[in-house]
C-alpha cells in the first residue's frame, strides 16, 4: 500500500455545449506512485518535478 502525501484535490465543474447544456464534470490529479527509500509514495506528477528539481539544485 503506497502511502499518500499530497493534499490536494481535483478540479470540478461544468462542461459546457454551445447549446449551453451544463454536465457536471472533475479533472483528476495526475497521481504518480514511486518507491523512496523502500517505501511506496504517492504524489503528483507537479510535486515530483518539484523534488528533483531541488534534489538537483543541492
């Protein structure tokens, strides 16, 4: 079982026609799942640029 960090939610709203017909619509979060230091994490694919890019810079 990986374990969650992120916090975050998805988007949610409406889809609209050019009839203007409004259907209920959510944009999921691009989860990614990865093993650091033998453990599952799950993050999105925004936080794990993030970390390397730090990892990087130090």
């Amino acid at each position: 079982m990986a374990v969650k960090l992120t916090a975050r939610k998805g988007l949610t709203g409406n889809r609209r026609s050019h009839a203007l017909n409004a259907t209920k619509h959510k944009q999921n979060l691009n989860l990614q799942t990865k093993k650091v230091n033998g453990v599952k994490v799950t993050l999105t694919n925004r936080e794990w640029r993030a970390l390397n890019k730090y990892n990087k810079a130090a």
